[in-house]
C-alpha cells in the first residue's frame, strides 16, 4: 500500500511520530495531525542542547495538503513531552476542539504532566489553559503519569467531553471529568455619564443636602449545560476605582453613603438576564480638587461554585475566555466647550529683584512671578518651585496693591520643592503677579550661583505645564576691611640722647629703646573670606646701621606671619612686658598683630 502523504521529523533522534492523534483544531471542517517528538533537543541560553520534546500541529488545507507545522514545546528538560496526544473535544463549548499533551516524567518530582490546549481559529493556543499534575511518584518507581491517555468521550453524561489518563508506573488510570461551562454575559451602565458639579437637584435621604446624582445599572444573563437551573452569584460594585485606597472617592451611593456595595443574585439558567439600578452621587467640590480623572465605575462577579455543584459535588467554571468584571467612566462636566476637554495656554515669566547676592548678606531674595492662562482652564493648577540647597523659603508676598499673596507650601520632605497654588480650575483669561520671598545663607566662597527653577503645573490632558523658567542669580563676596594700629611711643628722637649701645647686647635694652606696634584688621562684612593678605614694610636700615631691629612679633587670630629677614638675629631676650604701654589701644579686633622693633642709635647685627 502506497502512502498519500509523507511527514518528515526535523531533527534526528527526536522519536518523530512517537504519538499521533487527529483533530478539527481550528474548526475549518478539516482532520488536522499532531506529531510527537519526546526525544526534540534545543539549544539553551548557554550554548547547550538539551531534551525539551515538541509537538508538531499540521494544518489541513483540504485533501492531503498541510500547511507548515505549528510547533508546542516543552519546558522542561527530560519530561518527554509529546509522549502522549489525544484529542480531547470540544471541553469549553467554544466551538473548538481541545487537545491534551502528555510529558510523563515532568513535575518537581518527575511525578507526570498532561498539559491541556485550547483550540482556535489559527490553531491551538501556544501555552496551556490548564496543567494536570500526577500524585503518584516514588524515589524508586516513577509513575509514568500520562503514559497513555483517551479523551473526547462522556462518561459521567453531563454533556462535556472527560480524558482518562493512564498512570503506567502506578497501575493506575485516572479519570478527569470536565466541569460545566457557565458563561455570562454582564452589562453596566452609568446615567449620565457627564455630571454637572451645579446641577443639584437629588436629595440626600435625611438631610436637606442636595447632591448631583447619576444612576448605576448592572445586569447578568447565564447559561450553561450541565450546570443547576438557578446559578447564584456576587457581584461586587466599586465607585472611583481609580482612586487608591484612603484617597477621598469623589462619588459614593446613596443609599450606604459608601463607594462599595455587594449584591448576591441569582440568575436563571438560560433565562432573562436579572438586573438592579442603584443612585450615587457626586459629593461637594469642596471635598475634592481632582476634576479631570474620569470617575471608574468597577463591577465585578463570581460564582458561587459550591451551590451550582452536581450530586457528585463536581463544581462548574465560569467561561475563561470572557472576563469577569466590566469598567465603566464618568466625567466631572468642565468649562471647555462642547468635546469637556480643557486644553489650557499657559505661560510663565519671573523677575528676581536681585541680580547678585552677597555672601553673608541678610537681605532675602524676591522673585516676582506673573502666571498666566490665554486658553480654557487649568484644573489642579499650581507653581511648582524647585529651590536650591542653599534656599529656605519664607512666604508670599504683595509687591503692589494689583498683586496677589499666593498659598505655598513645601511639597517634598527634603524641602527642595515648593508649590503654590493658582486655582481649581485656573480660569482661561487668569493672569497672577505675586511675590515669593526666600532667604538665601549657608553660602561659601566655592558657591558661584543659585538657581531657581519654576513652571505652572495642572492635572489637564493636554497642554499640562507652562514653559519652564530658570532664574540664575550670581554670588559676590562683598567684605569691608579697616585697618588700624598703634604705635608706643609715637615718636623716636634719633640720636638718641645719653645713651649707647653695648658691643655685645645681651637684653633688649642694650640694643635701644623699646618701640611697640599694633596691627589691628577688622572684617565688616557682610562677607567672610578665606583668603587675605597684609604687608607690613619697616625701615630696618639708616645710614648703614639698624634702625628699627625686630626683636618678635605676637598674633591674635589665625593669621600666619613671615618675613624676609631673620627675626632677631642676636637673639636678645626680652625682661620687660612687651605691651604694657598699649594697654589704651585694647578691643576685640577680627584680625591683630602686634610687634616690637628696637630703635639702635648705632648698627648692630647683619644687614637686612
């Protein structure tokens, strides 16, 4: 006997044609072919082949005509998937046949897997919707789980194709009988869904508050074979869903005063779907600032399974290819035309009233700021400020009778950012001149520049922010240095009368009279600074003898001193306390020096 038509594996080895099995997959009314191959290898991520299995899906195009193979492939290595296939049916009522994979050695404990395929129009899914997992393994005889199996017949009669699954190391077959299929179509409904924060016209039950309120309507229709004549559900309703959890919910029921509810329903089998209509409300626009989100109406259901469950206490399932739960949106009515999309022109301009500071100075730093919106309006409208380290902000405030003193506050923990608000909404035509004050310290000599960054920010879809405006304000180091000193005594009468010097001085006084000068540098701000530098020059020489023979010097502060020439050369020491004369020149001098030359009537020492 002659073949119609060959199938040829594609790799050595593989054990192509291992199972076999038929099928309608894609309900197109023609026989399509799955091949195992539990022995396919693949390369992984390393380089390495190893044994994975694979199943090769050929599509009928009618006669013996296939088209190009689909390929199902294994997950783990040495499992042998594609040991087994059997057609399972139809097992969801979706009008496509199902098929189940066996790899007898998968699992955690090689303990067995039968992977399940749902079919579809373009051939079965690429990853299962369910995964059967073998119960019997053993460290010495592994069980084999899906060594064979047999699908696509109703055994129990509920009106849904079962597979049994042969355990070859266990001596066991296993039947798996296949649940019910409810399925439910759902609907919400929301009326109107554009509410008008002005239009009032509900009234809270037992208050005189009244409220702009909107209805909320879902619905359930259910069906399924097999599965009892009344089917019980919960259905849970949550309002503003978008809101996250202890964020205030814009609209609440009426009746609870709560943005839940919980409703358990029961629906007929086949029937008329079964409804309920409940009133919500949009709460105060005091209570709320965000206008733009849409308002998430949430509904979602789920079977009470144990009710619906057969005598045997097999349990139905819900249709997994539709989903259960529905969302729906409402919209705050807005001042931007008929399409209620706000589409804001806003613009920024800043002026600081200081085009440097000064290190040390106390005087703030004001940046006046004109915000304005040429377009519709700006929802949850705010100036946003991002300050420098070095900047602490004091408040807003009125530079004119014309201007405005604007809410700020700081926004982030690290109190780098701070935000005033400009309106909710910022009306189109809005235009604000305010002030914003700061000071400005922990300034150092390495600093060049503050910068300030500033733009309007809104909640709106489109056109959200301003243009973005950089101040850069320089730094200076503006400092005021006195100088003053003194001298005792004032004046030195050269030649000095009765007196001269000794060959070999040994005190001060051998030398010549004591003269005592005092340096005193005095800081008045308002900068510090790091670095300065006083010269002091002194006639050492007259006529080729010392005049004025610097015997040491003494500092109050952190001053360094050097000098040019060796500091008492003769080395003389001082009896005397060298600045008794000067107690009238006494203070608290920022920076002080003080020194004690000797007046010789004669040279004595080097020349300096």
């Amino acid at each position: 006997m002659a073949s119609a038509v060959n199938f040829t594996g594609l790799q050595m080895a593989a054990y192509f044609g291992n199972a076999v099995a038929a099928t309608d997959i894609n309900n197109d009314g023609r026989m399509d072919l799955f091949v195992g191959a539990p022995l396919f290898m693949e390369r992984g991520s390393d380089g390495k082949l190893r044994e994975v299995g694979q199943v090769y899906v050929y599509l009928s195009n009618g006669g013996f005509s296939f088209q190009a193979p689909l390929k199902l492939t294994g997950s783990e290595i040495y499992s042998r998937f594609g040991s087994s296939v059997s057609n399972l049916g139809d097992l969801d009522r979706d009008g496509f046949n199902d098929v189940a994979v066996s790899a007898p050695y998968g699992g955690s404990s090689r303990q067995g897997l039968v992977y399940i395929y749902n079919g579809r129009a373009g051939g079965p899914d690429s990853q299962p919707s369910q995964i059967l997992e073998g119960k019997w393994a053993s460290a010495s005889l592994p069980p084999s789980f899906g060594y064979a199996m047999h699908g696509a017949m109703d055994i129990d009669q509920n009106g849904y194709p079962d597979l049994v699954v042969g355990v070859f190391g266990a001596d066991k077959a296993i039947l798996y009988r296949a649940r019910p299929v409810i399925s439910v179509n759902s609907t919400l409904d929301i009326t109107p869904q554009v509410l008008s924060l002005e239009d009032k016209h509900c009234q809270l039950p037992g208050t005189t508050t009244m409220v702009s309120c909107f209805m909320v309507k879902y619905c359930l229709k259910a069906s399924g074979k097999g599965a009892p004549s009344i089917l019980k559900f919960q259905v849970d309703l949550t309002l503003d869903r978008l809101k996250q959890k202890g964020a205030i919910k814009r609209v609440l029921f009426v009746h609870n005063r709560l943005s839940q509810y919980t409703k358990f329903m029961s629906v007929t089998n086949g029937g008329v779907q079964s409804c309920e209509e409940l009133q919500a409300y949009l709460i105060d626009e005091s209570e709320f600032r965000d206008k733009i989100t849409p308002i998430s109406i949430f509904m979602e259901f789920s079977l009470d399974y144990v009710s619906a469950a057969d005598k045997t206490g097999l349990q139905p399932i819900l249709d997994q290819s539709k989903p259960a739960n529905i969302t729906k949106q409402a919209h705050i009515l807005l001042d931007c035309g008929d399409d209620n999309i706000c589409k804001p022109d806003l613009r920024l301009d800043v002026v600081s009233d200081q085009k440097q500071i000064y290190i040390g100075d106390d005087n703030p730093l004001t940046l006046e700021v004109t915000a304005e919106n040429r377009g519709e309006g700006a929802y949850e409208a705010e100036l946003s400020i991002i300050i420098p380290p070095q900047a602490d902000f004091i408040r807003g405030v009125r530079n004119s009778e014309t201007s405005s003193r604007l809410s700020c506050a700081y926004k982030r923990e690290n109190q780098t950012r701070v935000v005033c608000d400009l309106g909710n909404p910022m009306k189109g035509g809005t235009k604000i001149v305010a002030g914003l004050r700061f000071s400005v310290h922990q300034l150092s000599e390495q600093d060049t520049s503050v910068k300030f960054d500033l733009q309007i920010l809104s909640s709106n879809q489109y056109n959200s922010s301003s243009n973005l405006v950089t101040i850069v304000t320089k730094l200076a180091v503006l400092a005021k240095v006195e100088i003053r000193g003194a001298s005792a005594p004032e004046q030195v009468f050269l030649p000095i009368a009765n007196w001269q010097p000794k060959e070999n001085p040994v005190v001060e006084d051998d030398i010549g009279p004591l003269v005592q000068h005092i340096y005193e540098l005095r800081n008045k701000g308002p900068s510090a600074f790091s670095k300065a530098m006083l010269d002091v020059d002194w006639p050492y020489r007259y006529h080729n003898g010392s005049l004025l023979y610097i015997t040491k010097y003494e500092v109050d502060g952190a001053m360094n001193c050097s000098t040019d020439i060796e500091i008492n050369p003769l080395n003389v020491t001082n009896p005397m306390y060298w600045n008794k004369n000067c107690d009238r020149f006494r203070g608290r001098p920022d920076r002080g020096a003080g020194t004690e030359p000797r007046s010789p009537a004669r040279p004595a020492g080097p020349e300096g």
